[in-house]
C-alpha cells in the first residue's frame, strides 16, 4: 500500500555546513518546511537547535572572529529577509527591522564588527549596497545600485559585488571603502559569474565563463584589469561550487556531469557518496576537513566530511525514518533522452514506480522545472517520490533553456525562441508514451513557475496529449507578469523573456491566457498570496478564464504563501491533492 500523500512533506534535510571558529562544531540549517539554525558537535553528535522562528531561516553566515551568526528570515515566503544576530549567549536579537525591503545578506567584515549587504530600501526597482556597524546599527551606502547588486566577499578595504543582469549577463565589482570608488571589472561581452570570493594575495576567484566558455570554469581574476586565467575546468560540465582551504590550501570543486554532481578534492574524485549531488562546500579552520551536503534521489540531503581521504556521513536524523517511509521506498529515477523536431537531443530522468504494473500499463506525469535558467537534478524531491508511490511512472525533461548544458543550450529558448521548449516537452510525452509499460491514454504534466507556464503552454498548445495538469503558480500572460511581478524582478526577466513594448506579438503567441478555450486536461491550480516572483494574478486569470467556459478546474489558494509552499500546513493540503487530482481522472 502506498503512503499518504502528506507523510512525503514530513521528510526533511540537513543543509549549509559551516564550521565554529574552533572547528569543534558545526552550525547548519535543518528541518522540512521551515527549517531552523542549528548546531552540533563536529561528529555529529549533540545537535541542537539554535531558533525557534514560526519561518524558514535561508540566511546563516557566522562571522569570521567568533561564533556569533548572522541568521536571515522573511515573513511568509515574501523574500523580503530581515537579519537577526545570534551572540555568544545564544540571545537573538534583531539586525533590520524594515518589513518591506528586501536584504540580501553578503559578508562579514574581517575584524566580524560589520556586515555588508544590499536592499532596496531606497528603490525597491534596484538594490544599493550597504555597510552596517553591529554595535551602533549605523549605516553607509557605499554603492548606489541601478539594478540587482549583490555582495560576494570583503577583504581589508575592498568590496566584491556581482550585478545581476540577466541569467546569462552578470557584472563584476568592486568597491574601495576607504576612497568610496567603485570599479566595474572590464569584462569581453556578456559573461556570467557566480561564488566570486577573495584570495590571501588579493586577487578574485569565482566561477566565469569569461572569453566565450559555453561552461563555467573556476578562474583566477585580477580586480585591476580583469585580466582571467584558468584554476579547474571539465571538458562539457559546468564546474558549480568550489572552496579552497585557509591559506591556499587543499581546493574542492564540485562538477555537473548531466545534473549529477562530482565531487574532487585537489582533483581527485571522491567516491563514496551516494550518486546524487553535492553543495556546500566549507572547509575546517585547520583545512584538514571538508564538510559539505550530499543527496540522491532516494537519500535527503545530510552532513558529510571529508577527511584524510575518507568519506563519512555525519549522525544525524534519520529523514524518512522520521516520516515513516523505509529507505527501498524512494526511487531513483535514470537519464534518457529524446529528440526534440529540430532534431536536438533533449535529456531528462525517468523512473517507474515499484507497485505492480496495471493491466493497461502504468499512468505516467511529466514534471517540468522553474527558471527557465533551472536543471532537474539528481536530487531527493518528496513530490516525485510521492507519485512514484503512488503508482506513477515519473518523466523529469530539461528542455532547451535549462542549465547544466552550456551557455548555448541555456540561451536557446530565449525571446521567440521560447514555443520550442514547449515542442520539446510534447516531444518527450510521445517518446514517454512508447515505453514499455506505460499507459499512452494516462499521461498528465504538473510543473511549477515557469514550469507552470509550461504547463498552460502544454494544455493549451498540444491538449490532445494530456489527461490531466498541475499548475504550481505559473505565468499566464507575460504582460500582466511584468507588470505586477516585484519592480526588480521585471527588467531582468524581461531580457530573458521579452520586453511588453517591444515583443508584444510575441506575448500575445505565447501567454496561455489566450487559449484557455482549448483546455481539455483536467487542471489543479496552486497559488500563494504573497508570491513576489509570480503574482497571485496570474493563477486568477486562469481559474476564471477557466470558470466561465465551465471546464474542469480546482484552485487551491494558499493564505502567507509565498513563491512555494513550505508551511507544513500547506505543503500536506499541496500533495493530497495533487494525489487526489491524478487519482481521479487518471487512476484506475
């Protein structure tokens, strides 16, 4: 028999490794839903938790001469983080107590006595960067931003910040606290950047395609002339986190081989961990021991180290234990792939479930990612496993402008482009429809965001195709979208999607909104009210557009929701009728 639905929610993990100032303890985030600080013994042992917020603490970052932390929260998924301070004693006490600016935490100062960060609290449309004395609460804007800035890491005097332009267009920074002077790093053509962090000698090191790389590599970068030369690259993989020991020590990166990930310590591979991926990197103060996260499809991410060539996950609950589930439950879902009518080859992950396979074969869902500038990986999500149990064969597509593939493949989708990725998606319901035991005539897509606009692309564009559809707080009109998504959010989506004034034929081609009239699939509709990415206007639309022309349509709309449901209320009435949604009308 299949588990309830919700017990899938119950399960969590335990994330963002970092080591106390003496390396004896570790502090991490842990929970499902909302998870908390915590902190425990560097064996694992002796974990205890550090908040007790009725909200998901995202932020934690301890400073760089102490065990004092910086923990950051929002109110009901709305983005909009507030810092708190945890001190020696344990005592909580509030950093920023501006409800309505978003702040995106950025680093400790060296000597731990100020943070830097940016907020929108002048524009909410852009974010300037901001230092802040923790004894006094004085603040000194130390860059007026014109858009997305964000702050990477401070040495002695100096700055580094990222401007965020569009997913494949970021700028690198720097900012001279002592002159005021901030330098934008010349840089050839549109170059992306991520973890850009300091080095002892000055220098910057991060992740770049610079000079036309369709991959991410781990380069050197000098913050005078930008000048870039190369530390690590993998031939057709993204090279995605890195973390180098004090002093220039032992260097860790981890790789993307097809949305699995490769963990190498002074480039040796390190085997041992389950075949899933692996983040977080965070060395000791000694730079004898690495800890990082790891999961799988059927594991939930947990604590490991690294030390002296030996791999060990570290004590700690036993997730799906902890909900009920035995561990030869979960599925661990395998890479195919199709080709899409241009003939490009589209991979994604597919998995049967373990129930008996029905008489007509088994009914099947596609689940499709957000982004677009997203991958589906290797990783644990209770939702698939929880159709798996259920009797679901699952379909998991990293159609064109998915990550993971090279710039190229991420760009491919972009602006009119765009009708592609749904053809990719049909594409993969006709392969997942040959495949042996699978039932053709039960066959229903479920995605969130964007990969919610690829499901009212997919029911509206092909309806033929579908029994039944999810919509996790998708875009409905692209229009409406930039005109009511967060004011700094609009600028960089719409140089990835379209500009209204420019591309309006084009949003007019693809904004489901204006076919709803060729809905046949069943729809399940899921909105939060305080989702700032995707408005809560765009699931209204539809649930209207699809009101009025009587078809089959039920909305769940969730109270302090934001972009997701982490609410442990709302993610057990999430999957219950997702699960009642397929059951009916495509079950039996």
């Amino acid at each position: 028999m299949p588990h309830a639905p919700h017990a899938w929610t119950l399960i969590g993990a335990v994330q963002q490794p970092s080591f106390s100032k003496d390396g004896s303890r570790i502090f991490h985030r842990r929970g499902s839903g909302l998870a908390q600080g915590w902190v425990m013994d560097a064996d694992g042992g002796h974990a205890r938790a550090l908040t007790a917020f009725d909200e998901k603490v995202s932020t934690l970052s301890r400073s760089p001469v102490d065990d004092r932390l910086i923990v950051g929260i929002d109110a009901g998924g709305d983005e909009r983080e507030q810092f708190h301070l945890i001190g020696l004693d344990g005592a909580i006490t509030p950093v920023t107590e501006a409800p309505d600016v978003i702040h995106n935490f950025g680093a400790w100062s060296p000597d731990g006595s100020r943070i830097a960060y940016s907020a929108n609290d002048r524009d909410e449309r852009v974010f300037d960067v901001l230092v802040r004395e923790l004894s006094t609460g004085a603040v000194t804007q130390v860059l007026e931003g014109n858009g997305q800035f964000n702050v990477t890491s401070w040495r002695e005097d100096l700055l580094c910040c990222i401007e965020d332009h569009s997913s494949s267009d970021q700028r690198l920074w720097v900012i001279d606290l002592i002159t005021g002077a901030a330098r934008m790093i010349p840089a050839p053509g549109l170059t992306r950047y991520a973890s850009v962090r300091f080095t002892p000698d000055g220098a910057l090191m991060g992740l770049s395609d610079h000079g036309g790389a369709d991959f991410m590599r781990l380069c050197r970068i000098d913050p005078t002339n930008g000048g870039v030369s190369l530390v690590h690259a993998a031939a057709g993989r993204d090279v995605e986190a890195w973390s180098q020991a004090a002093g220039r020590g032992r260097l860790a990166v981890v790789e993307n081989d097809r949305g699995y990930g490769v963990l190498r310590i002074d480039d040796v591979v390190i085997e041992g961990l389950p075949l899933g991926i692996v983040g977080d990197l965070s060395w000791s103060p000694d730079g004898q021991t690495l800890a990082f996260t790891a999961q799988s499809p059927t594991e939930p991410a947990s604590i490991w180290t690294w030390h002296k060539g030996a791999v060990k996950r570290l004590a700690g609950p036993d997730m799906l234990a902890e909900a009920g589930i035995a561990p030869e439950v979960p599925v661990a879902p395998h890479l195919v792939e199709w080709h899409a009518e241009d003939g490009r080859s589209i991979p994604g992950w597919f998995a049967l479930p373990r129930s008996p396979k029905p008489a007509a074969g088994y009914p099947a869902v596609v689940w499709v990612h957000g982004g677009p500038a997203s991958q589906t990986r290797a990783n644990f999500r209770a939702d698939t496993q929880m159709l798996l149990d259920q009797g679901y064969a699952v379909l998991l597509p990293n159609v064109r402008g998915s990550t993971g593939y090279g710039r190229a493949s991420m760009e491919s989708d972009d602006f009119d482009l765009r009708p592609k990725a749904l053809a990719d998606l049909a594409a993969g319901r006709h392969w997942l429809a040959v495949q042996p035991g699978i039932d053709a005539k039960r066959i229903g897509v479920m995605g969130q965001s964007y990969g919610g606009w690829m499901v009212l692309g997919a029911i509206t564009e092909y309806p033929e195709l579908w029994a039944a559809a999810v919509d996790y707080y998708g875009i409905a009109d692209f229009v409406t979208l930039l005109e009511r998504t967060g004011p700094w959010r609009r600028d960089h989506r719409a140089r990835e999607y379209g500009f209204p004034e420019t591309h309006a034929e084009l949003f007019g081609e693809i904004s489901p909104i204006h076919k709803i009239d060729r809905v046949t699939a069943p729809l399940l509709i899921a909105h939060g009210n305080r989702d700032p990415r995707v408005p809560k206007h765009e699931s209204d639309q539809v649930a209207q557009a699809m009101a009025v022309r009587q078809k089959k349509m039920r909305y769940l709309e969730f109270d302090y929701a934001g972009h997701g449901f982490i609410r442990p209320q709302h993610r057990h009435d999430m999957l219950e009728a997702v699960a009642a949604h397929f059951g009916e009308f495509m079950g039996g």
